[in-house]
C-alpha cells in the first residue's frame, strides 16, 4: 500500500533534496527497504547491520516505533513513516 | 583559544559552526570542537578570577567567536558544606550542595539558555524556542525578554501551574501540547526544519548543551582549584550529566586542576528511568519509556544523550540509580530540614539518590561528594502538600498554649 515517508533535512543531500518520498509496504521494514531502493545512500545513514542507528528515531502516524514492534511495526494505509534525529531535547 | 567546529561524537565528521545538530552521515549529535593548544593555565586562571561574577567568566570554554553577554547572567552560585545532611544519612563523607535553583529564573537551565540565546544572536536569529518540561520554559521566556528577541516555547500541556505562570509572564508565545514531553520534543524537531527559529535545544542544542559545563567550572573553582572525589547528578535527557564530566575533563587536559573525573552517579525517578534501566542492563542504548513520575522536569523518556551518561557512569566507576515519588518526597524534606534549601523535585531525585549509596555504604569517610540541586521548590509545590500540619490557633495566648502544652511541659 501507498505511504508517505518524511526525510529530514539531514538525509536530503541523499534523496536529491527531496523531503517526502511515496513508497509501498506493509511493514516498516519493508517500507525503509522500498526507500532505500529508490535512494541508495540512505541505508547505511540509518542502518547499521540491518538495525537503526542508534541516534535514528521512526515514527508511524507520530508514535514511536519501538514502542510498536520496531521494524515489524504494520503499516495502515495512509499511514505517515517519519525519520528524525534522535538527539534533541533536554 | 578559539572554537573550531561541530564534530560528531559518533563517527567524528565536522561540520560548520552553524545551526546544525546531527550529523548527517549517522544522526549522531554534534558537539562543539576547540582548539585549547595556546592556552596558559596560570594566565587562564588570573583572568577568570578577574572575570563577570557569572558565567561569563569562563567564555574562553564557550562556543562564541566573539565575546557574549547577557543581561541576565547566571552562574557562582553557592556550593555549601552540608554536615547535617551527612549526619542524617550517616555518612562520614564531605557532602556539599550545588544549589543551582539561585540562578536567574531559579533553575540551572539559565546556563545553557544564556549561553543559546547569546548564540542565537551572534548567528543572526530573532526568535528562540524550545521543548521542555518547565524549567527550561521559564529561561527561555525570560532571557528572551531580557535579550528584546521574540520566543516560543513548547510544554506538555499538563505541567505544573507554577511552571505555567513563570513561563507566561514573560511576554512569550507559550505553546502548551496535549502529549508528553517527546511528544513535544519530536513536534519542535519538525518544526526546526520549517521556521527560521534558534530552538535552543534542537538545532542550537550543540552550543546550549556547552552552558552545562559552568557547573563544572564553579565547582572546582569553589573547591579551591580541586575536584570532587564524586558527584550526584540529576539525569533526564543526559546532556547536564556528560557535560559537567566534560568540563572537569577539559580543566584537567590543560592543567587547570589535577587528578582524576570524579566518579559519577546519575540519578533518575522509577517512574522515567531508561537510564538507569539501561546502566542495570548493560545495554548501550536506552530503551524509551512512557514518563509517570512527579518528577516533570525529568520525564524525557527518549533521552538523546543517554547512551554517553551510561558510558560515562561505567567509565568513572559510578552508577545510575531511581527512586520512587515516595523517596523523592522525603528526599525533599530531607534536604530542606538539614540545609534550609528548597529544592524542587529533580533535586529530590538527586538527594534520594544520595541517600542510597550512603545506605549502600558506597560513600568512603572524607570523601567528597558534589550534589547538583538543579532547581527551585517553589515550582513543584504540590509535591510538599500533606506533609506537614499547620497549628491554628485563636489570637490570645491561652490558644497558643493549649496547642503546644505537651511539648513545654515534657
């Protein structure tokens, strides 16, 4: 199914400045993977061995994947997948 | 001595000293680099001892291509020998108490705030924002106010009315979310990449983060150019915790006092502890937690330098510990009934924290223990309610003395 994936400035010089990309998948994972596939330098900004950084933080429809099942999190149709720093605040 | 950049703490790219906060190779958060190679230890300490009665007189450690200034400078607040307090605890440790909240709007967020707001004006902004849990609401309205710069400022909407009113009054745009505080966090990171605003602690955090290191500086100058054998410091986001580490560490590396770190113990309340959690489990990362504590202004339960306050608990043989609202309740009235400091309940946290390695025997005789009070109780008042009675009595001398007969006659 169709989602919208929001990049952050950070990742943008990797996406040809683009701050929104529609992709397709059920799942998180499957969804970073469609991503990854359209905009290859992506991955090993947000990935290390097949996990998020540890400074990456993913949100489906604004909650936090890991309060969800992580990169197995289901994705509702329409849903939104947003990528951010994790190092704000405080 | 000059300021080079913003380097990574994680893979170590650089980048220029602009409003950035990630790194853009591996989201790992930018720190301020310097160059200290032409600094004199004796010329440096003589002209700190000549400098502002503030935090200003450790600019040559702040990240200013300039000279900053504020009206409202904070910092030299007292460090104060605390034998009762030890005494209580039964302790034959040197505890002293950094009491923070006796700083301009009575937290020690007026550091890092002086320090955002006087780099949000060197780099050109005229609104400063910000996400927080109420301390940091209070200085950034207020040194804001003072700089003549428009701000936002965005809370939780359930905080604490005290912490509401003292952000209010200052003229800002006070923005209160209906979620937590990372809920509120995650909506200021989006919005910092849309408005052209210094969010002092989103894409100014590397230079905010540097106020921190102040409390470092006074406590070893108030020590006599020493360090502490240990310090108890407050844990929510991480940053206060890794960067009075990093300032002791900078006075070390050009000489400006000798030694070691001080062994360091972070404390953080049951109801938000992915800290302390993730220090118990050995984890180097921190799993996110949903905040319940009545402990607000430490309920960041995705705390982005987490993983560094771990490491560096580990590194200096220290730990991190929680305690339950109940501990921090009598943690507050501990303090306040030794000391005479009224600290809100962050600082019961601390305390709390305190009482448990004195408990835990984890505290040497002589030893000398800093602990950071990082505000005011003023702002929490709600957590002293119920505590205590209040005699009421009729206006004539019989009144009086058939309430406290007992205790003259015993």
């Amino acid at each position: 199914m169709p989602v919208t994936v929001k990049i952050p400035t950070q990742l943008r010089a990797a996406t040809g400045g683009e701050a929104e990309i529609e992709v397709s998948g059920s799942t998180v994972g499957e969804v970073l993977d469609a991503v990854f596939e359209a905009h290859g330098g992506l991955r090993e900004r947000i990935t290390q061995d097949g996990d998020l950084r540890r400074f990456v933080n993913v949100y489906v429809s604004g909650e936090d994947i890991r309060f969800q099942q992580g990169l197995e999190t289901q994705i509702d149709d329409g849903a939104e997948v947003t990528i951010l720093p994790a190092v704000a605040g405080g | 001595m000059a300021i080079e950049n913003l380097k990574c703490k994680e893979c170590g790219a650089t980048y220029d000293l602009g409003a950035h906060f990630a790194c853009e190779n591996c989201f790992g958060p930018l720190e301020v680099a310097y160059d200290y190679s032409d600094l004199d230890p004796a010329e440096t300490k003589r002209k700190i001892q000549a400098g502002s009665q503030g935090i200003w007189r450790y600019a040559d450690f702040l990240p200013f291509e300039g000279r900053p200034g504020d009206p409202l400078e904070p910092g030299l607040t007292p460090l104060l020998r605390a034998d009762r307090l030890a005494e209580r605890l039964g302790t034959e440790a040197e505890i002293w108490i950094k009491n923070d909240a006796a700083n301009p709007t009575h937290s020690f967020k007026d550091r890092v705030v002086a320090v955002a707001v006087a780099k949000a004006q060197e780099l050109g902004f005229e609104t400063v924002a910000c996400a927080s849990t109420g301390n940091l609401a209070n200085a950034v309205a207020a040194h804001a106010a003072a700089a003549g710069l428009e701000s936002y400022v965005f809370v939780p909407a359930n905080l604490e009315e005290q912490k509401l009113l003292a952000t209010g009054v200052y003229g800002t745009n006070l923005v209160g979310v209906r979620g937590n505080y990372d809920d509120v966090n995650r909506l200021c990171t989006q919005l910092a990449e849309t408005r052209p605003w210094a969010f002092v602690n989103v894409n100014l955090r590397p230079y905010y983060a540097e106020g921190s290191k102040t409390l470092a500086y006074e406590t070893a100058e108030q020590l006599g150019w020493e360090l502490p054998d240990r310090v108890v410091c407050p844990i929510a986001s991480g940053s206060l915790f890794t960067k009075v580490g990093r300032g002791f560490q900078e006075w070390l590396d050009i000489g400006l006092v000798e030694g070691e770190q001080p062994v360091f113990n972070g404390a953080q309340a049951e109801g938000c502890s992915p800290v302390a959690t993730a220090f118990a489990e050995g984890w180097d990362v921190c799993k996110p937690q949903r905040p319940d504590t009545i402990a607000k202004s430490l309920a960041i339960g995705d705390p982005a330098d987490g993983p560094y306050a771990v490491e560096q608990a580990r590194r200096t043989g220290g730990g991190i510990d929680s305690v339950t609202d109940a501990e921090i309740r009598d943690a507050i009235s501990l303090l306040a009934e030794t000391t005479g400091i009224f600290t809100e309940t962050a600082g019961g946290v601390t305390v709390g924290v305190l009482k448990k390695l004195a408990e835990r025997g984890e505290l040497a005789a002589g030893e000398r223990v800093v602990v950071y009070i990082t505000g005011e109780g003023l702002k929490t008042l709600d957590a002293t309610r119920d505590r205590f009675r209040m005699h009421e009595i009729d206006p004539v001398l019989s009144s009086f003395e058939s309430e406290f007969t007992q205790e003259v006659t015993v």
